[in-house]
C-alpha cells in the first residue's frame, strides 16, 4: 500500500442483530462515498440477519458467513477480506454519524499513529439519548497506562491503519478488542479524540460486554507483553488478582488495593512522564479504583490530584460524567452488581 492511499474499509460482524441491523446498513451505506468496502461477516445469525443482508444490492457491500466461531473469528475474516489502507470498526446494533469516517481518516493521517479511536453517544433500545463514552482525550503515551487498570478505546469508534500493521489479527477470545489493545499499544501507538462519530446502543446483548466466561489465563499474556514493553514489574499473583477482577471474578481486595498501590510507585518512578501526564494518571487510577471498588476514600484521593492543576482537574470532571454514564449503562444492560 503506497503512503497516499486513503481507501477504508468498514468491518462488521454479525450476531442476530435485529431489529437494530436494518438501520445500521441503511446508514452506513448513506456514507459511500467516504468508504470503499462494507464488509459484513455473519456468525451464524438465526434471525433473519443473514437472509436480510443476502436481499441488499450494493457494489461496496460484501458479505460472508461463517457458523458461530464468535466475533474475533468474524473480525479476522474480515481482516482477511480486506483491500483498505485503513479499516473501521462498527457494529450492527450502532448507529455511523454522517462523516465519520472521512473525519478519522484526516485525524489519523494527521497524528500518524497506529490506531486511532473516538467518542460515541450512548443510545437506549429505542434510540433515546443516555449519556457518552470516550469523553476524554488521551495522548498515546497516556493509552498505554491507562490500559493497565481499564480500556479506554471505544471499539466500534475505531480506525486502524494496516499499513502499520499488515498482519494484524484479532486475538480470539471473547474480551478481544481488550487484548487487542494491549498488544498493540505495546508494539505501536493508539490516540484518542473526543469527537463523536458513532451511536453506541446499550441493550443487554451487545457481543462486546458478553465476556464473562473468558479464562484471565487468556488475557495475561497481553497485559504482560504491554507492562514489559513500559519497563513496570509487578508479581503474577497481583496481575492474576486484577484480571481476575476485570473479568468479574472472586478477587482479593487488599491485594487489588496493593497492585494499584504499586502502579502508583511505578507512575511516580517514571522518568519518561511529564508532570502533566502523571498528574492525569494518579488522578485517573485513583478515580478508577474509587469506582470499582465503591470507595470514596481512592475518589477523593483522585479529587485531590486533580486539584493540583486545571488539566487535572478537567479529567476528574470528565471521569465524573463517565461515571454517571457507567452507572446508566449498567442500568441498561440489567447489570445490578
């Protein structure tokens, strides 16, 4: 691929997705002009999804099926597929904003990086407007820590570049695009920006949230492939514990509190972080560990960076909205825990 190649690719997998699957298609295929393929793998959809998708004449559109091997198996046919410089992410039950992709592509060239992801509104089954993900911005050296206590790339927003990456795959596990981001901040770079470009509908089914059943054993050696690429050493049994807790797991709190305790040192040791970036991480990892462990004791020590600069104090804003949209979500979705 030549460095002015600007074609994109839009990758989708396909799980059952309707009543939603319709509207997707019919705006995605709204932004032709801005995308050279529509490529649509099917994971063995048994409510009309397929059939819908055979009936729709579009000469960007391609489509395969493939019998339940999940979405990473989906997304790597996809890959496979692939002719694009660049390839989107969405899925069918979201809705594109008008743009999106001609706006990421001219974000993406112009930051040079790797991968590239966006802000998305939170939609509820009907369509109503509930809240926002990805409010924040993050610089890639920002990204790449961030990801060691939570994922902060919104996956359907994203935009990769694959002339970076050619041989690029997706991990297969059912928390994929997670692993997938470990690996790749700790080969290349991942930026962020607030701007909206997707509809992220919230409904309970949503195939990114169903990973529950994934083994941590899966998803270590990505998240130690990234802390070794940061020079950060930390005990496998305080790793085992936090991924254990990410995937919703029996988790040992005083020895989750001991490993955030430890990426605190590792942050404040960091020679490569300006004052800026660890003003933003502290306030971010103690925010973190106040929501998740409902402490107001680590919210308030998060509050307390953030009082140290305008920046800082800025994230703790935006942390909080996201807070409340976290709770919306998980409202949603009929998550009580």
């Amino acid at each position: 691929m030549a460095e002015s190649d600007s074609t994109l690719s839009i990758l989708m997998p396909v799980k059952d997705a309707m009543p939603y699957l319709k509207q997707c298609v019919d705006l995605l295929l709204k932004e032709e002009a801005d995308f050279d393929q529509l490529i649509i793998v099917d994971d063995g959809s048994t409510d009309g999804s397929y059939d819908y998708l055979t009936q729709i004449k579009h000469p960007k559109l391609v489509i395969n099926r493939s019998e339940g091997k999940g979405v990473a198996a989906a997304l790597n046919t996809a890959l496979a597929m692939n002719t694009s410089r660049y390839v989107a992410r969405m899925d069918a039950d979201d809705l594109v904003i008008p743009g999106r992709f001609r706006l990421q592509k001219e974000i993406i060239k112009d930051r040079a990086v790797m991968a590239l992801t966006n802000g998305a509104l939170i939609i509820s089954k009907q369509g109503f407007l509930v809240g926002r993900f990805g409010v924040n911005e993050l610089s890639p050296n920002l990204i790449k820590r961030v990801l060691l206590w939570r994922n902060p790339v919104v996956h359907p927003a994203t935009i990769l570049d694959m002339h970076k990456m050619p041989s690029f795959r997706y991990p297969n596990m059912e928390i994929e695009d997670y692993a997938a981001w470990l690996y790749l901040a700790s080969q290349n770079e991942i930026a962020s920006s607030r701007r909206i470009v997707l509809k992220q509908r919230i409904h309970g089914r949503n195939i990114s949230y169903m990973f529950k059943h994934t083994n941590p054993n899966q998803l270590k050696p990505f998240y130690k492939v990234l802390l070794d690429s940061l020079n950060y050493e930390i005990q496998d049994k305080f790793i085992d514990n936090f991924l254990n807790f990410t995937l919703s797991r029996m988790a040992s709190t005083s020895d989750l509190e001991e490993y955030f305790e430890q990426l605190v040192a590792l942050i404040y040791s960091d020679l490569s972080l300006s004052k800026f970036e660890r003003s933003i991480l502290l306030v971010d990892l103690n925010f973190h560990l106040g929501k998740r462990l409902k402490s107001f004791r680590y919210l308030f020590k998060s509050l307390n960076k953030a009082l140290l600069s305008p920046h800082a104090l800025r994230h703790f804003i935006l942390l909080s909205i996201t807070l409340g949209n976290f709770v919306t979500y998980r409202r949603m979705r009929g998550d009580r825990s």
